[in-house]
C-alpha cells in the first residue's frame, strides 16, 4: 500500500506569485502530507465514510489541515487512554467536531482519545508505531555486526620494488 509513502515535494514557484500567496500554498500541501502520515486519507463527503481499502465503515471527521479522518467508530472501541495509543496516533475532537492530532505531546494524566481507521484497517499495512524504535533496533544492529564482522584493518605488505637502477 502507498498510502504512507508520500513524501512532501515543495511546489515550484509560479511566475508573478507573491511571497505570501507562494508560502502559504507550501504551508497547506506540508499540511497535506503530514495529514497522510497521520492516516487522515479518508474520503471527502459526499462520498460513504466507508475505508476505500476494506469496505467498513468508521466515524469521519475534518482535520485542521483540510483532509477527512476516518476515526475507529466508538461501539465497539470506545475512547483510550492516550498513555496506550502511540505518539502521532492519538486523536482529539474539538468542541467543533474538527479532528486534530497532537503529534508527540505528552499526553495529560487521565487524558483520552480515539485512533484513526488506518492504524486498525485490515487492508493497510501498517505504519512503524515506534520510528525512533526502530531507528535504535536498526543502530544496534549495525553495531552488533560489527562485533562479529570487524573490519579487516589494512596489512601493511612489503612492496618489493623493481630494481629500475
Ligand atoms: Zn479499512
């Protein structure tokens, strides 16, 4: 699956664009990409709040950054304590119905929020939970094949040079 592969590209800068209207449009496509990392690729209504990659149906809602989040629906999850859900996949409701993620915030005592579709959808991989994890997991092992693949220091040979003379 594609969907957390996308990578922010900076839009080019059109001919005649203002240094504002250029910033903010590079402001809302970052925005974009950081939604999809989240998991926020649901479909926009008036489409079914329906996961395009297994056919259930989830609670949708607006971001900040303009995309649709399918939320796991609350019967039969329910709100979590946000100390179980990973950082980057807790999500939080506004009074105002909008969805919004606080990324890697400690999360309160007692606090409590909901995940997306995608992290619990059958037809996705999905994502690395742990990155920095992973990065330490992946630095030990380097680390540990070094112990029992030193490198070969370079032996000094002894060149006997051609008697040119
Ligand atoms: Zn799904």
């Amino acid at each position: 699956m594609g969907v957390f592969e996308d990578d922010f590209v900076q839009p080019g800068r059109l001919l005649d664009e203002s240094d504002e209207a250029y910033w903010g449009r590079v402001q809302r496509a970052s925005d974009r990409v950081e939604a999809v990392t989240e998991g926020a690729i649901a479909p926009a209504p008036p489409n079914p709040p329906v996961c395009p990659e297994c056919g259930l149906e989830a609670d949708r809602f607006p971001t900040l950054s303009q995309a649709w989040v399918l939320l796991e629906p609350l019967d039969p999850v329910n709100v979590l304590p946000a100390h179980f859900v990973p950082p980057r996949q807790r999500w939080l409701i506004n009074s105002d119905g909008v969805a919004w993620n606080p990324w890697n915030a400690e999360p309160t005592e007692g606090a409590q929020c909901r995940i997306s579709h995608t992290v619990a959808c059958p037809g996705i991989e999905p994502p690395d939970l742990w990155p920095w994890l992973t990065a330490m997991r992946e630095e030990n092992a380097r680390r540990a094949q070094r112990l029992f693949n030193p490198p070969r220091t370079p032996t000094l040979a002894k060149v006997e040079m051609p008697d040119v003379g």
